[in-house]
C-alpha cells in the first residue's frame, strides 16, 4: 500500500518516520519544503505539489494546521482532482465536523473513502506510536485504515463521518481546561508558600491525578514552555468546539472562559509557547515570573 502525508510539522514528521520505520513507501508534501527534504534521508520520497504527491496513493493522510488549509489543498491544490477513485483520504487534521463531512461528500463524489481521524498524544506521542486515534466514517474505511494506524496508535472508531472530530474537540475541551485548573492550583499553592513541585508529587494518586498534571504540571514546575502543542492550536481548537456548538444550540460556558484565556495569552506575547504557557497569563495575574 503507497501512503502519502501532507504536513511535516511537530507532528507530521514523527508520523512520517513511523510510517517508514513501519515499512510503507511514503512519499510526503510539505508547503515549506525543507522539513520534507529532512525526511528523503530516511526513505521518504519528496513531492514538490501535493497533487503529485497523492497521485499515485492508495491511502493519504494528513496532518495540516486547520479546515481552511485541508479545504485550500483539496480545491485550489489541487488534490481532489489527482487522488484516484478507489484510495482513501484518512485527514488527522483538528478541524471542525461541518467541515470534514464537507470534505468527505466531495470525495466520495469522485469514488474516494474519507475518514476523519484527528488524534491526541501531541509530540511525545507521535514519537512513540502511542497516539489516541477517534476515527470517524464507515466501518469498512476505518477497517483498511487499521494496518497504518497500527504504526502511529490506538485507533477507536466513534460513529459515522465527523464524530472523530467531535472526539477531538471533546479531547481539547478537556486538555484546555484541565491546563487551566492545573496552573491555577499551582500558583494558589505557590503564593500561599507551598513547593508546587511537592504539591504536584501530593496529588498524584488522588482524584486530582491526570495526564495533564503529570506532563504540563511538570513544565509549570520547571518553567518549560517550549512548544509540544502551540497555545495558537489549543485556542482554533476550543473556538472549534464553541463554534460547533453554536450550530446546534449547546451551551459551553467554561469552554467560552477558556477559549478568552488563551486568547488573552496569546495576546500578551505567549504564540509560541506550550499550550501548557497558560500558567505565564495566569502567573503574570498573579505577580509570579
């Protein structure tokens, strides 16, 4: 089976190399072509368009910043005029479900299969094949995609096209919020006189263990903000969820506060960092550096 991956960034790459290290021939695309000429050193081949890349694929995945960029490839880039009637477009993307039961409609007029398959893990997980991946589309898509995923994580099938990114919005909700109350009971516990890092190292265990404790609370700890998962994702990704919910008439208020944090955040100059540089607003509030 020839894969093609359109995307080679903080998560594009490590899934690039799984993919090889797996053993399928990949042949990749990247708009900014020197994080895809990195990768030729490990087998990949190198597509100057992404329509020339998917031409010749029986599975494409992709791996691309928001809808409007998947929109972008499959008109104007010409992707959905060269991918052939029979593969399978498996988008790991984080974009709104409208818009992948768009992009799967528009495929399947061509005789293309879509699943929308967004994941969770971030960097470190992409690394190690441990990704969470929620897959939406038919049984049978979800089925040939199975083998690849194998390589990358644990896929779940959710239900019908769109509900994997209903999963990942789910997922971020959940991420950006719980960063939020980590950070907050950190800086509590720090301006009270506590070590928020024996404070981190108390809770664990308890009912306030989690993932995000053990991973962000540690970069709060050590005062690591160095981008795994950008602030300006986790924002696109909440204002997703918000925006979603909209259309069916779903009240989120604690996703609406959170969504204005990060806002705010990114505002006051933290773009760039970790997703998990919530705190710096949070602590800057609070008079910590």
């Amino acid at each position: 089976m020839k894969i093609a991956l359109l995307g080679i960034g903080l998560m594009g790459r490590p899934m690039a190399l799984r993919v090889l290290a797996a053993g399928w021939p990949l042949t990749v695309w990247n708009r900014s072509p020197d994080k895809a000429h990195a990768l030729r050193e490990a087998g990949a081949t190198v597509a100057a368009h992404a329509a020339e890349a998917v031409a010749d694929a029986d599975l494409v995945l992709t791996m691309l910043t928001h809808g409007g960029v998947v929109r972008e490839l499959l008109q104007d880039g010409g992707v959905l005029a060269a991918i052939r009637p029979g593969a399978l477009f498996v988008d790991m993307s984080s974009i709104q479900p409208a818009e992948a039961r768009e992009h799967a409609a528009w495929l399947a007029a061509r005789g293309v299969g879509a699943l929308d398959a967004p994941v969770s893990g971030g960097t470190l997980g992409a690394e190690a094949g441990t990704l969470a991946i929620m897959a939406g589309g038919s049984s049978a898509d979800f089925e040939r995609a199975l083998p690849v995923f194998a390589a990358l994580g644990r896929a779940t099938h959710v239900g019908p096209t769109g509900t994997g990114q209903l999963a990942k919005l789910a997922n971020q909700m959940i991420v950006g919020i719980t960063i939020g109350a980590v950070a907050e009971a950190l800086i509590l516990a720090e301006r009270g006189g506590a070590d928020p890092a024996r404070v981190r190292l108390a809770l664990q265990g308890g009912f306030a263990d989690s993932r995000i404790l053990e991973v962000h609370g540690q970069r709060m700890v050590q005062r690591d903000f160095a981008k795994r998962a950008a602030m300006t994702v986790q924002l696109k990704d909440l204002r997703n969820a918000l925006a979603t919910a909209a259309g069916d008439g779903t009240e989120l208020p604690i996703t609406t506060l959170f969504a204005q944090l990060y806002a705010e955040a990114i505002a006051h100059g933290h773009a760039e960092a970790d997703h998990a540089g919530l705190w710096l607003e949070l602590a800057a509030r609070n008079g910590l550096r």
